[in-house]
C-alpha cells in the first residue's frame, strides 16, 4: 500500500509519457551545480554564466556556498588575482565593458577592489528568452558526525543557513525541513539534493536511505576531490544509488532517488581541477522557466549525462518497457546496460572494518545483486521489458568516445537514465 502512495506524481508523469511520440521532446540542458566569486569559485558569476550560454546550455544555476549573489559584495584584487590570474580583472572587462565593472581604490594599491554584480543585475546580460534562464541557487554547506553534508537547494527564493544536527541523517532532514517551509510558504517548488556523498566520505548508503525526505542524489559529480568511483574501501556513487534505493524499497516502503550528474565546477581559466562542462542534466520541459524545470525534476523527467544524449526515454507502464533512443555521433558507437535490482535480492550486509577490526562509517558491503546488469543492447535504440521480478530498472548508456575531460580512469561518455517500474 505504501508503495502505491509514495511519489504519485512522478508515476504520472511516467505513465503519461508512455507512448513514444513522434516529436522528438524538447530536452533542456543545465547544470545545477556551479560557484563563483561570490563563495569559492575564481570567476565572476555573468562570465560564467557566458561560459554555459556559448556552449549551448539552456539553464544555469549559480550554487554558493551558504550565500545567495545578492547584496553588497567587494573582492579586493589580490584575491581575485590569487584566486582567477593577474589578468581576471582585465578579462572581466574585455567581456562586458569598462562601464559594466564597478570598482573603487586606486589600481596597484591594496585597497582596489571590484564589486560582484548581484544575479539580478546580471540577468539581464546573459539571459534570452526561450534560450537561456539563470535559477538560483544555494549549496547549503552544512556538516556532522566529523564530515561534509552538503546539499543543494534549487529555484530558492531566499537564503537558508545550514540547520545542522547531531547525525548525518538528522542534519539532512533538518535541511530538507527548512527548504521544504520555504517552498511552501513561497509556493514556489525547489529541488534540495545531496551533493556528492562521497566527499570525505560522509554520507553512506544507508543514510541515504534512511532520509526517505531526500529524493535526488548526485550520482556523477566533475570535480575529482570527491571520490566519483570510490575505491577499495568505499563504494562507488553509482553503487551507493543502488544500494540505497533497494534499501528504500525493500526495507523503507519508500521510493527510489533520482541520479543527478552536475560539474561542481570552481575552475574557470584553463587551469584548477573542478572545471566545468563535465556533467550535467537533460530536463524534458516545454517551458524554459525557473519553476517549470523545477517541477520537471521533482517529476523525475529528466536524465543526466556526462556527454552521451538522448532523443527519448520512455517507460511504459501497460507494456512494462523501458526504451532509450540515443542521439548518435559519426562514428560512435554505444552499449545500454539495463540496471537494477530483483524483488528476491538478499539485503544482508557486513561493515567495512579498520586495521584494528572496528566497523568503519562507510557504506557496507552488500551482494552484487544489487544494481546488477539485467540486459544490454547494442546501437542507437535499446528496450528492456519487465519480467515482473525487477524493484527497479534504470539504463547506462556508455559510448565509445572518451571523455572530453575525465575525471576517472579510460572515463567514456555516459548517459545514466531514471529508475523505473518501481510503481505497484
């Protein structure tokens, strides 16, 4: 029963899109995690948002941490020259004109500084109607039990503080609480998802599951300080999506998380580690508007990529499909591997040890059942049917063309699909 109840919505929107159409849907491409100059990026936010604009992005939402690009705020020089080169400045106004930059102090003296344009002021340089939308943003930056919680608040309308809390897991609904107030009393909709839970390690699987709030996850995150593939003693993004979405639904009566793919990029100048362009989302929205997007992600209509795309994704809920339509490149060729977990799964887990035998804070180790390969298929069409037995299937879409700038080792472009048939 519980299943039939949770996430109706989304099973609507599934099942209202069951037939293939004969238009290809209009998919809208955007990266929701993104910082600047105003926390600790080394750009100024409009030049950034140029960079998205002139690489065909539709959507951009500045994510800072625990600041909104609102109000007075003055970098000095030295920092943005610390932060973006002794020539960021220059570059600045080479793009947007003298008039455009605001600055006070005299150039060489330690009191020359520039003021950041709030997104508001911005907006107007960057934005086009039907072409190019600004959403803002907040990373809420929080932290407990010794490690990072970080989250990401999407369509915000006002600044939230990190709430904070005893646990992990209390910090998280803490802060999904207070966005979820927001939403509610702006009647605004607002998307808060975990960013990469492997940062430090801090979140498991099983937190994860835990928070049954919490419905979106970072699944593939570009900047590689936070542990994308895991290693020998932590499993792997990807895995811990699976992990926690068969707990859920087995355990919790609860539904699964959708798999986020974001650039977390701070890098901007052709040097630094998290640059952008390495991940994103595909929205399938009519609409290019703040609250349509939103909407369509809480929806869960949309899939994520880090370079392969789609023409289409369709589950049809009577003939119990999955089909994936991929947009080719010349001479690409690509492989779908269907996902997912069967109802007769053995969920019995062991902790990771120490060197000295005591349970580490990590994700346990689970059978390899769990988000296991249930089919593949070769080329641009691919279609798995349900047997009846399956949780939940989601596709991987992989091709053959490596990645523009990899973050993991022989990383190819990927496509990472919805889990589905989850729906009673």
């Amino acid at each position: 029963m519980l299943l039939k109840k949770i996430g109706l919505i989304v099973a609507i929107a599934f099942v209202c899109t069951s037939a293939l159409r004969a238009e290809d849907p209009r998919w809208l491409k955007g990266n929701i995690h993104t910082h600047s100059f105003w926390s600790d990026g080394n750009q100024f936010p409009e030049m950034i948002a140029q960079w998205y604009v002139d690489r065909g992005y539709q959507f951009l939402a500045l994510s800072d941490h625990n600041i909104l690009s609102k109000g007075d705020k003055w970098m000095p020089y030295a920092t943005l020259a610390k932060r973006g080169g002794e020539d960021v400045v220059a570059k600045y106004i080479a793009a947007f004109g003298k008039d455009w930059v605001t600055t006070r102090g005299k150039p060489g003296t330690a009191d020359y500084s520039v003021r950041l344009k709030t997104l508001e002021e911005f907006r107007s340089k960057v934005e086009t109607t039907d072409k190019f939308l600004m959403i803002q943003s907040e990373e809420i930056s929080d932290r407990s039990q010794g490690g990072p919680v970080h989250m990401n608040a999407t369509n915000i309308q006002e600044l939230i503080p990190p709430v904070g809390g005893a646990t992990v897991r209390e910090a998280m609904t803490n802060n999904l609480r207070a966005v979820a107030e927001q939403a509610k009393r702006t009647g605004k909709p607002i998307v808060l998802h975990l960013n990469h839970p492997n940062f430090g390690y801090a979140v498991t699987a099983e937190d994860i599951a835990s928070v049954v709030m919490e419905r979106y996850v970072e699944i593939y995150n570009g900047h590689p300080g936070v542990n994308v593939g895991g290693d020998d003693e932590h499993a792997s993004m990807e895995e811990i999506w699976d992990i926690a979405n068969t707990i859920r639904l087995v355990q919790l009566g609860a539904a699964p998380l959708f798999g986020v793919g974001t650039d977390d990029s701070h890098h901007y100048h052709g040097r630094g580690s998290s640059r952008p362009g390495r991940s994103w989302v595909m929205v399938r929205c009519d609409d290019l508007d703040a609250d349509a997007v939103t909407t369509k992600i809480q929806e869960g209509d949309f899939y994520s990529s880090s370079g392969v795309t789609l023409r289409d994704v369709q589950y049809d809920a009577k003939k119990k499909t999955l089909t994936v339509g991929i947009k080719p490149q010349s001479g690409v060729t690509y492989k779908t591997l269907f996902i997912g977990t069967l109802k007769s799964v053995d969920l019995s887990a062991k902790p990771r040890l120490d060197k000295n035998g005591k349970p580490r804070r990590t994700t346990h180790i689970y059978s390899k059942d769990i988000g296991k390969v249930l089919g593949e298929s070769e080329g641009v069409d691919a279609t798995y049917e349900f047997t009846g037995d399956e949780l939940y299937v989601r596709a991987v879409v992989t091709s053959s063309k490596a990645h523009s700038d990899p973050t993991l080792p022989n990383q190819a472009e990927q496509a990472w699909t919805q889990p589905v048939g989850w729906k009673n």
